[in-house]
C-alpha cells in the first residue's frame, strides 16, 4: 500500500481528534454518565457484571446455577450457561475492571474497532483513490457514530474489519492480520445476536465468488471454516444448551400471534419501518438521506451506462428491505411451525436477526453512492454533513451526556449510571436488614430489579431472556390478580413473553422507572402473599408507597432517601 498523503494524515489526525471528544463526556462525567436504561442497565449490562460479582465469570460448569435472581423455594436460579461466556474479552473487561470503568473501555474499543475497519474496508476495497481520502475518512467516521449497543462488543463495529480479511482471502492476498482478526472476533462479539448471520452472509459472498470464477478459494473456506469453529469453541454452554435442551426455556411459549399483529399491512410496515430506521440495539439511526443518495447515483449510473455501478445501488437497497421483510414477516414462519421440534427452535432462537448486518450494509452503500458524485465535491460534503447531523440525532445517549455537562439535563428528567444503581442508599438498606443477603429473597415494585442485583440482593424477580419455564408460572401466581385487573398488554407481554418476570400491578402499568420527584403512589395492591412467600420472599423494595399495604400482610420498615440517589425506597417486610 503506497504512503497515505500528508492530507490524508491531517483528515485521520482530526476524526481520531473528533472521536476522542465524542468519548470524552463519558469521562469527564464519570459515574454521572447516564447510560442507556432499555435492554442495557436493566439487563445486559448487569449480566456482565454479575459474572463477576458470583465468581462465575470462568465457571464453565454446565451443571452451575446463579442464585442471585429467580430462585427461592424449590427453585435453584439460572443456569450459567444462559450467560455469556467467559471466553469473550467483554467477560473479562468487567472481571478485570469496575462496571463503569468497563463500560467506558468498551465503548471506545467498540467505536474505535469501527472507525478502523470502515477505514481500512474502503481504503482497500471501495474508495482506493487517493482522490477520495477525505469521503472515506469522512465516512469511517460517521460509521463510527452508530449508537450501538456496546453489550454486544464488536458485533455491529467489528464487521467492516473483519469483511476486510475475508475480502483479502478472496482476493488471495491475506496478511497474517486477517487470520488474527477472524480469530479474534468471535471473543469479541456475540453469536446468538450477529455471529451465525455473520458467518451465513460470509458464506454466500464467497459461494457467489467461487461460482462465478468456477473454483474453489481454499484460504477463503479454512478462514470461514475457522471463524465458525471458534465461534462454537466460544460459545460451547450455550448452543451445547440449545440443541439438547438440558432445560427447558421459558422462550418455547413465545407466542407470536400474540406479539406481533398478523395482519399483512401491519407486517408490511414493521418490516419498512426497520428499512428507514433500523432495530435500536444494532445501531438505530435514520437511513432515508442514505436511500435518497443512492437513487440519485443510480439514475447518474444510467445516464454513464455504468451498468455496474447500478446493480450495486439497485441490488444492495434491495438485499437491505429483503432483511427487513425477514424481520417483518418472521412470526407468520413461527406460528405456522407450531409447535414441532423444528418450530421451538425457530422460537427460541430468533432465526430473523440478519438485521444485525444493516449498519455495515448502508454505509457500505453509502460509500458506493458516492462515487457516481465528483470526489470531495460539494455535493459530496453535502451529503455528508447532511449524515454527520442525523447521527448526532440518532445518538440520544450521548446528547444526554452532552446536555448533563451543560446542566440542561437534570437526575430527575435522566438518572445517571450512579443515581441508577444508588450504591449508597442500597447499602443502607442492606445494613438495615442485617443479614446475609443470600438468606432471603426481595421483589422490587416500581424499577427495575438490575438496581437491587447489582447491589448484591437476590431478587425474584428479574429480566431475563432464558430462564426455566417452571419459574414463570410460579412468579405467575404473585401478580396473578394484577394482571387480571390490568390491561391486555400487560398480561400478553407477561403470558406470551415473559422475559420480565417483574412486579405488575394496574396502577403503575407497564413503567419501570418511578423516580423519587414523580410522587406516584400504589392504592390497591393485590398480590399473592402466599405465593411470594413460598419462593422465600421476604422484602418488597418499593420505589413508591403502598397504601394498602398491611392488606397485603406487608408491614413497612423504613423509608430510605439519598442525595444521589434517582430513587425514594420504601422497605416493606412480608409478613
């Protein structure tokens, strides 16, 4: 590869100087970060760190059990192997680190992985030129602002550097660092979100291209061959899981007729909705300018008879709406399936995740777009700013970070990471009881059981994606009353998901975030009192008070208020 220009230099100097800053308030802000709640702080980013905080993290024992949710009674909690494994460099930055400290390293491994790999996919394959050294620094940069969950490691970011060596294989000039970024991507990411549609998507790039010059790429087999072994060596508890059942799953009764609408139009519209704006923990941003510009290079390649050029911008928006209608219409598959062995496997797994490819997909598109237009022209810039501030818009995490380092956002409106998980107050209530907290079990009304977890409670209650069946129709039994006084939502999203094993009730509904300013009271709770304390259950952790309490045979402690803290607690005892 020729020497870049010192132009090219100045271009990577200022969007690693652009990056820097774009990490920069998560430091400045330190703990008083806010970190994205939904399918993160309520979960997954729990799971991370409760590895750590069971001492299971390099437990690879599929006969371990964590007892810090779900278990109480005859119920021994969830297995290990439902978590991820400790083989993944995610695992071990939590073990290594603090939660938050964790999470930082990851976030800039995660958007810097992505920066380099878009860099390097369109420097040696997409927009060689040195004419076109700005767009494409332009471009690994934006590519580097999809807000994607950092949960999932490299899983969205990684991909462009790990198409790199896979295209190097094709073209039959790897370096010794495409085999080590295919040995290393699948510890950095995760199999049952992205990896197994990762390796299919490789696999047909490379299935066309030996068709189509009528050989065999043995490099190019081994590298695939190697990524899928790795990624089972990986991930061995958990497909070990899946194909035996060593338990049976609460996700067999998924039930998409149900969840998703079976009406055509409105699979239709779910699957153009994913189109425009895709799936939120696989990076959501708005994909419309992207589509727009595409439409317009593929009139100019008609216009040039650059027959070419247009197969790939009719073709890749194309292969882009093809995924969203997998998504969009997954359910009708399911439900027609039943429930034959081959149809709980599509219902457990979620076949339907190739979604998970779209960020890639669009910028990929994006930079092809661009070359029907004058490099570093004015509409080149255009398009690109254009972009630049629709993935600031897109990256609500971090605008609340912005809007906390200028005191537009208060703790009320978006609790930070320390107001979250409230360490302080937590450990006041765990004083307050004074017993070992693997002796009893609480239940959390109000917010999210992740708060108490992480402070070290075993809950009943939890979010979970793979949980033992039985254990959701002993929760059931608690909130049984509640869900029948509640709406149909609510016991839909309880009786046909279940993921949140959590403590509904009618009046509070389907919100899991009552912070201490909302004033929000509970008047007629009604829970199985029997049935709660048949699993151990011993304390109720409210964030709001329950008037009705003692009907309930709950008597009230202690109220526990903290500065830091987001919540107002109110201890009850079961009585």
């Amino acid at each position: 590869m020729p020497p870049r220009s010192s132009s090219e230099k100045t271009y990577l100097l200022v969007a690693i100087g652009l990056l820097v800053l774009y990490i920069s308030p998560y430091i400045w802000l330190g703990e008083g970060a806010h970190l994205t709640i939904h399918d993160n702080l309520d979960s997954d980013f729990l799971y991370l760190y409760l590895l750590k905080l069971t001492k299971t993290a390099f437990d690879f024992d599929l006969k371990t059990v964590i007892l810090n949710m779900m278990s109480g009674g005859a119920f021994q909690g969830i297995p290990r192997s439902a978590f991820r494994t400790g083989l993944n460099l995610e695992v071990l930055s939590f073990w290594l680190l603090p939660p938050y400290a964790a999470q930082v390293v990851n976030f800039a491994a995660v958007h810097g992985i992505g920066f380099v790999g878009m860099y390097l996919l369109l420097k040696k394959h997409v927009l060689p030129e040195p004419n076109w050294a700005f767009t494409r620094v332009a471009l690994a940069f934006l590519f580097a602002l999809v807000p994607c969950y950092i949960v999932h490691g490299a899983s969205v970011t990684g991909q462009p550097l790990l198409l790199v060596a896979f295209l190097n294989l094709l073209q039959k000039r790897s370096h010794w660092s495409d085999w080590l970024i295919i040995v290393l991507f699948p510890f950095y990411s995760f199999f049952v979100w992205a990896g197994l549609f990762i390796c299919i998507a490789l696999g047909v790039i490379g299935l066309v291209n030996m068709l189509r010059l009528r050989q065999l790429n043995l490099g190019y087999i081994n590298g695939l061959f190697l990524l899928a072994l790795l990624y089972i060596a990986s991930e061995w508890e958990l497909i070990y899981g899946f194909i035996n059942q060593t338990y049976i799953s609460q996700r067999v009764e998924f039930d998409y007729s149900q969840l998703r609408s079976t009406k055509l139009v409105d699979s239709l519209r779910r699957s153009i909705d994913l189109f425009i704006w895709p799936m939120f923990n696989t990076g959501a941003f708005f994909t419309a300018g992207i589509v727009i510009v595409a439409g317009v290079s593929a009139w100019r390649a008609y216009r040039r008879q650059d027959f070419r050029a247009m197969r790939w911008l009719i073709g890749l928006p194309i292969l882009a709406f093809v995924i969203c209608l997998i998504h969009g219409f997954y359910h009708y598959l399911v439900i027609w399936l039943g429930d034959s062995s081959l149809g709980l496997k599509f219902r457990v797994f979620q076949f339907d995740r190739f979604y998970f490819l779209l960020p890639t997909l669009w910028f990929f598109l994006f930079a092809v777009a661009l070359r029907q237009f004058r490099a570093n022209g004015s509409l080149s810039r255009l398009f690109l700013a254009t972009q630049l501030v629709l993935m600031i818009f897109a990256n609500k995490e971090w605008r609340i970070n912005i809007g906390k380092m200028t005191g537009s956002i208060t703790e009320a409106k978006q609790p930070s990471f320390r107001a979250f998980f409230a360490e302080k107050q937590f450990a006041q209530i765990r004083d307050y009881i004074g017993r070992p907290q693997a002796d009893y079990r609480v239940i959390c009304l109000g917010m999210h059981p992740s708060v108490a977890q992480f402070n070290g409670f075993y809950t009943l209650d939890s979010y979970q994606n793979n949980y033992p069946l039985p254990y959701k129709y002993a929760f059931r039994k608690i909130i049984a009353t509640e869900l029948a006084k509640g709406t149909r939502q609510m016991r839909v999203y309880y009786d046909a998901y279940a993921c949140r094993a959590y403590l509904y009730t009618a009046e509070l509904g389907m919100n899991y975030l009552f912070g201490k300013t909302q004033n929000k009271t509970v008047n007629n709770l009604q829970v199985n009192t029997d049935a709660l304390i048949a699993l151990n259950g011993q304390y109720v952790i409210s964030a709001v008070p329950i008037r009705n309490a003692a009907a309930n045979r709950l008597k009230l402690e202690k109220v526990f208020d903290e500065p830091e803290s987001y919540w107002r607690v109110w201890l009850y005892k079961v009585e």
